[in-house]
C-alpha cells in the first residue's frame, strides 16, 4: 500500500484519529509511511502528549507557551518515564541457590477505591509482588500508620491531578519505587511524606503540600514536573539526584538542601541516572558563528618609539599647520601676545589645536628679527588600545569600543579556563534544571561540603535563591535570578563553584554575596539593575570575577570590603547608580583588564583603608571622576586607561598614600589628577567633590558581618607618602595635575600634556611636593604654578611649549633645579611678590617674553643657570632694581648675535633623564616609560623674516 495515493494532508488528517498502538504499526509499513507518521508531530502527537493525564507541557513551568523541538519526542520521553525506573533493578528476592522458587516477575495492576477490590494503598501493598502497578483511583486516601514500601511498585493516580490525594508517610525500604499523578499531604503523625536511605525513588507529575521529602545516601532520587508547596526536599549525602521541570512555591524556610558530601557508595540507580544527565541535551553553548578577539590590554604596551615635536620659524608657513593656527581676519597685529593677569601668569589666546599644538610667534614680527630652528623630540600621549582614545569624545555619539574589549561568550571563556570546563562539566550529588522557585523563603541551600549543579532554572520573589556555605560546591549554569528581597546568591564559610551565564537583577541586595574565605569562579554573567551592589565580596571572601556585565546597579556595581580580596578582570562594568568598582574597610583585590564606563559616580573607589591592584583597566565616561582615591585609601594604581570622565581623571586625598603610576588619563572634564587633603582646610573639595565622600554603602557597615581573619599577605608597598609617577596626562578641563595638600607628594617622570589649562598647579603643600622628572608641555597657560605659602622643589623636569610662563610662582619655599624651561609663550620662569625661589642649574629660554621675570619683592636665589637669548626687544632677565633680596650669582647668559652661533644641549643632555629616575615597584612595560627628550637646541640666524610666518608644534 502507497502513501502516495492520496494527498498528504488527507492522509495526515485520516491518521489524526489514530491511537498510539495504530500508530506504532502504521509506522512500521515502509519507508513513506515512517516518514508520514513522523510528520504528525504538530498534530496527532502534540495531542497524544498533551492528553495524557500523567503529563505536563514539555516545557512546563517556566516556559509552557514555548513548544518543544519535537512533540513525538516529548511524548516518548513521558511513556518510558513508567518503564525506565526499573531499568537494571536488581531483585531482592532472586538467588542462585533458590532460582526455582523467586517471586514471579509478571506485572499485575492492583486497583484501589471506593467499589474496586481494594479500598486502601496499605491492603494493596500487602498483596503487591515485584514491579507491581498500584492504581488509585479518585479520592482522600488517609493512612494512620507509617507505610514501609518492601517490595518495588509503582503507585499511579488516576484521572486529572489533584483528584487523587494520599496522606500519608512513606518509608522506602526497597531499591526501587514509582508515584506518579498523586497530590500528597502529611500525615497527622509525621511532616514527612516520604523518605528513602538505600533505594531510588521516581516521583512524576506529582504535587507535594506542607511537607517533607527525604533521600540519604546512597539513596537517590528523579523528580519530574512535580509542584511543592510550601515542601522542603532533603538530601543528604546523596550521590546523584535529578529534579527537572519542577515548581516549588511558598516555601517557609529552604525548598531545596543539599547536605554533605555524596556518599561514596552508589545503588543501582547510580549509572542509570549518569547516563540519562549525558544523553540529555546541555546547557552549555556549542560555540559561536563569530570569532571574537581575547581581552588583551596589555597589547597596548608595546614599546614606542619617542615622538617628534619641531618648532620652526622659518620664510613660509609649515604645511602641516592647522587652519586654527592663524589669526582671525579681525584680529590686529599683535593681538596674540600673552596677556597678563592680575597674578602675573601668561594666559594665551591662540586658539586651541587638536594636538595641543600652540602657534607662540605673533604676526608683527620685523624682518630683520631673528630666526630661530629649534628641534625637539617630545612625548606627547601613548597610543592605547589601538589608538581608540587618543582623539576627543565626539558629544553625543555612541561609544563603540575596540574589538579587543568586547566581552568573550561563555563557551570561549570555558575553552580558555580548563578548570572552569571541569567544572561545568561536572555532576555530583543535586542537579536541579529547567525549575521554578517563586513565591518563598529561599530557593537551594547547599550546606556541609554538600554538591549540587542547577540549569536553567529560575529564581523570583524569594529571600535568597541560592546559599552556598561549609565547603560546598554549586555549579550554577543559565539561571534566571530576580526579585530576591535579600542577596540572590550568597557565599560563605568556604563555599566555591562555578556561577556562570546567569542573568541576575532586580534583587533588594546584593546579586552575589562572597563572604569568609569562599572562592567560587563567577563568569559570563549578567547582574543588573540590583537595589544594592552587583556583587559584593567581604570578610575575607576571594573569588574569581571574570567576564561579566555589571550594570545599572543602585550602589557599587562590585564592593569589596572587610577583608575581601577576590580577583576581578575582564568585566564590564557600566551605567551604575554609584561607583563601579568599591573598595573599603580594608578591602583588597586585583583589579584588572576590566572596562568601566558611564557611572554615576568614581568608575573605581577607594576608601579608609582599601588597598587593591588597581591594573590595566579602561576607566571611561563616567558622570563623575574616573578613579577616586579618599581618606585612607591606598593601593596601586597602575597602567588604566581613564578617558572622558566629567570629573577629574584621578581624585585621591594625600593621606591615603596610594601609588599612581603609568595611566593613560587623557580628555577627562576636570583635573586630570586631583590631590587634596581635607585635614588643614575646609570640608569644601575642590570641583565639588564634598558628595563624594560618603557613599550610601557605607553607613550600613554595621549590617555586614565581621568575623574577620587577618591573613598573611603583606601591603604590596608600604608607602609614607602619595606617589604620582610615570603616567601620561593630557587635555583635560583643567590643571593637568592639581595639589592642595597638607602632606607629603611625590610626582615624578609623568608627561603632563595640552591641558585645558596649567600643567600642574600647586595651591597648597605645607609639606615638601617633590616634582622630579616630568615632561610638561603644550599646555595651555603656565606649565607650573606655585601658590603662596606653597613649598615645593622641582627638579630635572623638561617644561617646554606652554602657553604661559613655563613656572610661576609664589612659594615662600620653592626649590627650581636642574629643569630644562624652554620655548614657552610666557617668560621661562616668573617670581611673584613675596615669594622666595632658588633657581640653580637650569636651562631657560623665551621665545616672546623674559628668561626669568620678577615681579615686586621677590626674594630669590639665581645661581649657574644657563639662560637663552628670547625676541631681540625683550632681555633675557627682567630688570631688578631696587630689590635687593634678588642675588644672581655665576649665570651664563647667551645671545644670539651671528648666524654661527650654535648651542646643543649635551652634557648634561635634554631633561627629563628617566633612566636615572627613582622607579617604583611595579614593573611597568618599556612602552609605558614617559619621555620627553630633547636632543638639542640649535639657534641659527637666518637672513630676512617674513610677517605671515609662525611657529608651530607638530605631535607626530
């Protein structure tokens, strides 16, 4: 007989009417009828599944408007759900010696109720043989007695669920059981349902209320869309159980514990439920369609070669000169002269180029005035993460990071972390997928080196989720956690696992809670939109956070406190209501390679006494400063990229003592670094920073516990003062770097670039500053000022190319040696009244105004400098009569007079000198070693100087 002799949707709707066993026997005609019988899978065999009264939708609870891949599939699934329980059973009554007289194995059905021959479940059990089916029919079965199950059965109810409701309490004394279709309560006498220490028990489409259910090991358990009400699951020491497609809703304390570790002896249902997990489809990602770039900051420090700034005054205007760098149409000769302010400080009006490039020349120059060439080599901004954020934030665009920070996928990050696949791998003790936990106190409590692995499951409107504590282990893959009135996944006392792919938000605290010294490995996950933090690690809780998106968090979108010490990279972190990343009460942590963006407030915070790795992160866009470093914070800050913060780049207060060296702070709304100590001033910081002190974490320390343990691992390096070293700060709002501090600083070997306004701005330092080695260039007014009743020493810095003065300052105590001031729009170095200056052994030259200017009384020291010829109607030092308190001592003055006249700075040569420079620590990449060298000076006379020329500075 052919299918093919009438249309197949005849044929289809012909076999619609069709039973299972007429189905079976359709299918095994031919070929063509196979095929037709399997293309019934949306009709015929959705209704065979759905109509059955001992199942529920495939994808029952959490998803039952979704249908399965295959509804043939799903039927069968549920039809040998009744055979498979006595799958490789061993009988207990069989023998070698007595084969002749075992029980016989044939299946009777024992029928139980009102008008059948049974009317109890304990008459039919006692006439029940091996694998014998019980039927109970509609109605309130009420034992008054404990019932003990010695002999395997399976007991079905039949009709609709919840027509058939057992009382009672079942104790399993044999290796294998079956209930199925059965709504139980507790017995008067007992709150257990049913409890089992040896065999394995298979419950299917049941309901469970207002009881308990428990399985000791080596006993164990397959539990298959069932409901528990207000039940609690006990598993103790169980090797491996299965609960899938499961609801369990209005629980008063746990629904779900995992006690102690699994028994080292296994029943006969061991293997079995073993390779029912790995036939079963995973939930683990098969792999990706795009191949996406590992996480790599630190490809970005490769060494660079030193760039090239040449300042030219020469017959014709340089190629390369921007538009900008010409005067407005209206402008008159002479306009762009440096204008002086009340304090005495140049500030120039010449527009500002994209480099930071500065035209210092005006356009009323004689022509016969002299013509300088003078080339340098300086260091302007490192290229970074493939040169991403080197150029101005475009407002209003997007932001579209570089490919090497986009996040991996879960199965990338497993194939890269072999432990990780281990892990997830892995089946021990409790698997829990594909289940509903709502409505209740908590959802899964794994305690006493107890193991358990959940999949796929969702988690709403309990108190907790998850706790992990003694030792255990959980392996949490794919869940959905939300609504949590307390923490959603709560570590402590040495839990560990594996918390990876889940999307966790909307919880009242933390999304993950790591305390005492538990170490779980959290990965690809999203925690979002939490009332509290994201995550929250503390007394003394580690942990491995790597590669997830924290966002939109109320507070912190990570907070480490009391001792925690976890190790957080890759993540990204963005668009929380407060910091990114928190560290506090002695918080520690290594924190790198992640990116941090568009936060309320500081991307990273550091507070009373908080001492974290802070390495090679991208700290950017940020509502407020990028990283913030308050009162007693410390720690290293090393190699982060922090771009287009509204607030400073960097904001520590002096006390804090932490270790700042080789960022990349560029483009930030404020200061690119901000020191400032509260101690002798007022509670006013500067920017507006006073909000900032006191986040909403912090005035609930008392919450959190504190059964600390003080462990071994010493301060990475104690420091007795702030330390400012090797970084790269360029265009920001403001000063480039801002001191008003009480206490010790060190700034040293930083290039300090095209800021917004001075290079470093010293407003208070009763204490010694120490600025040694730096590279300060192209900014927009002065390169260095100097309060009064400041006390500062600069010393080898190279200060070139300002648009003010290269050092103003008003300092009762400051100490100007050994720099290199050249080719600044201001005079090189300018004495305000009442101040008191030694300058010794410094190179100084002007373009356009004095070698070194003093304003009123001002009391100096100028001894052995070399001081360089500036424009040919300016001398090369300011006259100072009638100021006594001004000794100039052994100064070489040299002035251009002759065309061969040459000077080279050689010996010593152009400052900085890194390579003599005093070196932290850290071992920062060649490529990070700031540098602005300048090889030489080179005056030349050249004949005839035309008025449309400039001077321009080019960054290569």
């Amino acid at each position: 007989m052919e299918a093919g002799g009438l249309p197949l949707e005849l044929w289809r709707m012909i076999l619609a009417y069709l039973h299972l066993p007429d189905l079976g026997r359709c299918s095994l005609v031919c070929r063509a009828w196979y095929e037709l019988i399997l293309s019934l899978d949306s009709t015929r065999w959705r209704q065979l599944c759905l109509g059955c009264t001992e199942c529920r939708h495939p994808n029952w609870p959490n998803q039952p408007d979704v249908e399965p891949e295959s509804w043939r599939e799903a039927f069968k699934q549920h039809y040998l759900a009744s055979k498979t329980w006595t799958k490789n059973a061993l009988d207990a009554e069989s023998s070698a010696c007595f084969s002749l007289f075992c029980r016989r194995r044939e299946r009777r059905t024992l029928r139980v109720g009102p008008g059948r021959e049974l009317d109890s479940l304990g008459s039919a059990l006692a006439m029940a043989n091996l694998y014998d089916r019980i039927v109970l029919f509609p109605g309130v079965y009420e034992e008054q007695g404990e019932i003990i199950l010695k002999v395997p059965v399976e007991i079905v109810g039949h009709g609709k669920l919840g027509e058939v409701a057992l009382l009672a309490s079942i104790d399993q004394h044999c290796s294998t059981t079956r209930l199925c279709n059965l709504v139980f309560m507790p017995a008067w006498f007992s709150p257990i349902m049913y409890k089992t220490t040896s065999g394995h028990v298979q419950f299917d489409n049941c309901n469970f209320e207002n009881g308990h259910i428990q399985v000791h090991g080596p006993g164990t358990c397959q539990v298959k869309f069932c409901v528990f009400k207000n039940t609690h699951v006990f598993l103790h020491n169980v090797p491996l159980c299965i609960l899938e497609n499961c609801e369990f809703v209005g629980s008063e304390n746990n629904s779900v514990t995992v006690e102690g570790h699994p028994s080292a002896d296994k029943n006969w249902a061991y293997k079995y439920l073993l390779g029912l997990i790995k036939a079963s489809p995973s939930f683990l990602p098969t792999g990706d369609s795009d191949s996406l770039l590992p996480l790599d900051l630190e490809s970005r420090d490769q060494a660079w070669s030193p760039r090239t700034c040449d300042i030219v005054i020469e017959g014709s205007q340089s190629p390369t000169s921007p538009a900008s760098s010409s005067p407005k149409p209206d402008s008159k000769p002479g306009s762009q002269e440096a204008e002086v302010g009340s304090d005495g400080e140049g500030v120039a009006q010449t527009p500002d180029s994209s480099d930071g490039g500065l035209s210092p020349s005006g356009e009323d120059e004689d022509e016969d005035q002299l013509t300088y060439r003078l080339s340098y080599q300086v260091q302007g901004p490192r290229p970074v993460l493939g040169g991403s954020f080197l150029s101005p934030p475009l407002p209003g665009a997007s932001i579209q990071l570089p490919s090497c920070l986009v996040l991996n996928s879960l199965q990338q990050e497993l194939q890269k972390d072999k432990e990780a696949m281990a892990l997830a791998s892995s089946v021990q003790g409790c698997l829990i997928r594909k289940c509903l936990f709502r409505d209740g106190k908590g959802g899964v409590f794994v305690c006493s080196y107890g193991r358990a692995k959940m999949e796929g499951n969702i988690f709403r409107n309990l108190t907790y989720a998850v706790r992990c504590i003694h030792n255990s282990k959980i392996v949490m893959l794919r869940n959905d956690i939300y609504r949590c009135r307390a923490s959603g996944i709560f570590l402590r006392l040495e839990g560990g696992g594996l918390i990876a792919g889940n999307n966790i938000y909307h919880n009242a605290e933390a999304g993950v809670d790591i305390r005492k010294k538990s170490n779980p490995l959290i990965l690809c996950n999203q925690i979002h939109h939490g009332l509290r933090s994201g995550i929250v690690v503390l007394g003394n809780g580690k942990g491995v956070i790597r590669n997830n998106q924290i966002f939109s968090n109320k507070e912190a979108g990570i907070y480490i406190l009391y001792h925690g010490n976890p190790v957080v990279s890759g993540n990204h972190i963005f668009k929380g209501r407060a910091a990114g990343i928190a560290v506090n009460e002695n918080g520690k942590g290594l924190i790198t390679e992640n990116v941090i963006r568009e936060n309320q407030w500081g991307g990273v915070d550091i507070r009373r006494g908080g001492v974290p790795v802070l390495r090679s992160n991208l700290i950017c866009f940020g509502y407020s400063d990028g990283v913030v470093v308050g009162d007693e914070g410390k720690g290293l800050i090393e190699g982060n990229t922090i771009y287009a913060n509204k607030g400073c780049g960097v904001w520590m207060m002096a006390s804090s003592l932490p270790h700042v060296t080789s960022n990349h702070v560029s483009y930030n709304g404020l200061y690119g670094v901000a020191v400032f100590s509260q101690k002798d001033g007022s509670g006013e910081l500067p920017g507006g920073h006073g909000a900032q002190e006191n986040f909403s974490e912090d005035g609930d320390a008392i919450l959190w516990e504190t059964e600390l343990e003080k462990e071994d691992e010493p301060l990475r390096r104690p420091l007795a003062f702030a330390l400012v070293e090797s970084n790269s700060i360029n265009h920001s709002g403001a000063s480039g770097l801002y001191v008003q501090s009480s206490e010790a600083l060190h700034i040293v070997t930083n290039v300090i670039h095209a800021n917004g306004d001075r290079g470093i701005t010293i407003a208070q330092s009763s204490q010694l500053t120490h600025v040694t080695n730096n590279s300060i260039s192209c900014n927009r007014q002065s390169g260095v000022k100097v309060e009064a009743q400041c006390k500062v020493e600069l010393r080898g810095n190279g200060i070139y190319d300002n648009r003010g003065h290269g050092i103003i300052t008003k300092g009762d105590s400051t100490v100007v040696i050994e720099n290199d001031i050249i080719g600044n729009r201001g005079s090189g170095l300018q004495l305000l009244p009442r101040s008191d200056t030694k300058v010794i052994k410094n190179r100084i030259h002007s373009f356009r105004a004095y070698g070194i200017a003093v304003r009123g009384r001002a009391k100096a020291l100028v001894q052995e400098n070399i001081i360089f010829q500036g424009k040919t109607n300016k001398t090369i030092f300011q006259q100072i009569s009638n100021n006594r308190e001004c000794v100039m001592q052994n100064n070489k003055f040299l002035v251009f007079k002759k065309k061969s006249d040459t000077w080279r700075l050689v010996n010593p040569p152009a400052r900085p000198h890194l390579e003599h420079s005093l070196r932290g620590p850290s071992v920062a990449h060649s490529g990070q070693k700031v540098a602005a060298m300048a090889t030489r000076l080179t005056a030349r006379v050249e004949g005839g100087y035309h008025r449309n020329r400039s001077i321009f500075c080019t960054i290569l």
